[in-house]
C-alpha cells in the first residue's frame, strides 16, 4: 500500500466573504485508498463563478469520492480542497456555509415531511422565524415540491426524493453547488426541470454536477472533465472533446450507387480529403463519408467537386460525432494504455 506526507493545506483566508478573485472551488491533488483500491489518484482542478463543471465517468472511477473530499464529507489521504478560499478541513464551517452538496441517493430522516426536513436544514444554516418558511417556499418552488411538502420523505417517488435533495442544497442560495447525479431517477420532464434550474442559477455560482448522462453536458454543463480509474483524462468544452473522434468535421453523403465509384475516385483524390469510408447502401444509394485534411472541410466543396461530375447527391451533412463514442474513446484508450504498460512492466 502506498503511503503519503499529507500535504500542506494553503493557509486559511481570514476574510468571511467569498473571494471574488479566484476559483470559488479548488482541489489540489486528491488522492483517497480504501485498502488495496485507489479510488482517486492526484485530482486538481479549479472551478470558476459562471461555470459548470460537468464530472463524467464510468462507473468506479471516483467521481463521487471526489465529490466527497471536495464538499468535506471524505477526508483525502493528501491533498486539500478550498471552497470560495477557504480549505474545506481547517475551515470547514466557513467553507459549508459557502457550499451546497447533493449527495447521491435519497436524503436521510426519512419519516420527517418535506417541509419538517427543509425546517430542519434551515435552521441548521442558521435561519430562523419567517425566514425559514420563505426560504422552505422558495427552495420548494424552485424544485416543484410545493405537492408534497407535508408527505413523509420515505412516501415520495424516487423523483421527489432526489428534488428534495436538491432543494436541501439551494435553501441558504450559497455561491458552490456540488451535485451528485442530481438528476438521476427523475423522469424526462423533472429532468429537463432540474437541468433549466442549473443553467438559471449557473451564472453567479460555480458548480459541480456528475453525470453519467452525456446530453446533459452539452445541455447545461460550460466545461467538462472526465475521469478515469481515480485520475482526470479529459479536460474541455463539449465541443472540445467532440473534436477527439476522428470523424467530427467530416462530410457525410448519400450517392446513386451506379455513381459511387466515380465519387469514391474523386473524393479519394481531393486534396483537402484526408480518407474515404463507406457506410453502407440502401435505396440505390451509398453512404460514404470524407475525413477533413487539416483545419476542416467545407461541404460546398464537396458538392462542388460532385456536381462538376455530375454526380447528383441525396443528402449531404457534417458529422460533430456523438459524446457517448469520445467517451468510450476515453476511457476505453486510457485503460488500454494501462493494460499495455502494466503488460510491459510485467514483462521487464
Ligand atoms: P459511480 O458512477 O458508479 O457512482 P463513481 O465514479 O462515483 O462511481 P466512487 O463511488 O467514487 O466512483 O468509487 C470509486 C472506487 O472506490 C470504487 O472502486 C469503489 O468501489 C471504491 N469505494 C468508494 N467508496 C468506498 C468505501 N467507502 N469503501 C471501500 N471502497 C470504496
């Protein structure tokens, strides 16, 4: 087992305010073991007002312990978190005051009612009288729990549970929201809800959302960073990461089969074409797609170099790829990479 010096928190901020200068969360190399596995292995990242990070990877690679030590909840092995300035461990009221965490699963005390739990939690972050039930009213309608504030939590659907999870994490309106699968278990519509609440509260907060669903990234997240086996091995916009499959930028088209050949010829040797695939026929067509060469491909060149042929084109689009293929990219590569070196290593 691997041991390590703990390393030196930065020193605590001695003002009570959010730092307005720098990232409202950083994370300096975090590493946490639980035994012989090494759940996350020297994260760093900084997270700024106005973003939202969205946090991705497949299951076990660490995300929720990150989450964890980021928000307190985990104390790392070494290496600190701040929340607006202040270290998550040697401050850690100043820094929770600062933060809201929706953790994954249902939230505890089951037996209480919405409302009695949001009570609870108000008074916890220190408010009191008519301000509690404001605060419960808001947070309540922010979420749509207003239809089941006076249900017991154990009663709720799996959807409400998780809104009351998030409504727990809104109430005091803090600066850092941390969310941990927020959306998971809610149906499309309590989906897309949560998703129009992230993106209307994005712009003076810095966020941290995982996720395992990939079109919940481009709908709400600035930024994207994916993890893998406890290390970060993506770091980007969506577009970013889409830039990493071969075929974004490519022209796709649909030609007469009778005439493929002749446009297979031609796009082979067009110089701003870097390869040919075929796709597959049907209806007397091929679909064949064209790699760009060098900074992209510009579609009217393609229907250009056709059309002087007179090869009559069915359809004709760019392909941007999909998430779900960079992410497999990823994270089946890195592992890849892994498995060859431990081979190597093995075999020295
Ligand atoms: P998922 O997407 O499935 O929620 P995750 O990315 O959030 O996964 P973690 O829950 O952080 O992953 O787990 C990372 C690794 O650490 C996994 O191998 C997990 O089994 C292990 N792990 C997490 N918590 C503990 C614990 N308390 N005790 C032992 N192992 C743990």
């Amino acid at each position: 087992m691997r041991h390590r010096t703990p390393t030196l928190p930065p020193a605590a901020a001695n003002t009570t305010t959010e730092d307005a200068m720098g990232p409202l969360i950083e994370a300096h190399q975090l590493h946490k073991t639980f035994g012989e596995i090494t759940a996350v292995d020297g994260i760093s990242l900084t997270v700024q007002r106005g973003e939202v990070l969205g946090f991705l990877g497949p299951n076990g690679a660490g995300k929720s312990t990150t989450m964890k030590m980021i928000t307190g909840f985990l104390e790392p092995d070494s290496g600190w978190a701040t929340i607006c300035g202040h270290n998550i461990h040697e401050a850690p009221k100043l820094a929770k005051s600062m933060l809201g965490y929706v953790p994954e699963g249902a939230p505890s005390y089951s037996e209480m009612t919405t409302r009695a739990f949001l009570g609870f939690i108000a008074e916890i972050r220190g408010f009191r009288g008519e301000e509690i039930k404001k605060r419960i009213c808001d947070a309540a309608e922010k979420t749509g729990l207003e239809p089941v504030l006076d249900q017991t939590i154990e009663t709720l659907s799996k959807g409400y549970k998780r809104r009351v999870g998030v409504a727990q994490a809104i109430l005091h309106d803090p600066p850092v929201l941390v969310m941990d699968e927020p959306t998971d278990g809610l149906d499309p519509n309590q989906k897309h809800h949560v998703r129009e609440l992230i993106k209307a509260m994005a712009a003076d907060k810095a966020i941290i959302i995982s996720t395992h669903i990939l079109e919940e990234v481009e709908a709400v997240c600035s930024r994207a960073v994916v993890i893998n086996r406890g290390a970060i091995v993506a770091d980007g916009t969506a577009e970013d990461l889409l830039r990493r499959i071969r075929h974004h930028g490519a022209v796709s088209i649909r030609v007469p089969t009778d005439r493929s050949d002749a446009a297979l010829r031609l796009l082979m040797d067009a110089k701003f074409v870097a390869g040919v695939e075929t796709l597959g026929s049907a209806n007397g067509h091929l679909h064949i797609r064209a790699l760009p060469r060098g900074a992209g491909l510009d579609p009217a060149d393609v229907a250009a170099l056709l059309h002087a042929q007179h090869i009559p084109i069915d359809e004709l689009y760019i392909e941007r790829g999909r998430l779900d293929d960079v992410f497999r990219q990823i994270t089946t590569s890195d592992d890849q990479k892994r498995k060859t070196k431990g081979e190597g290593a093995a075999n020295a």
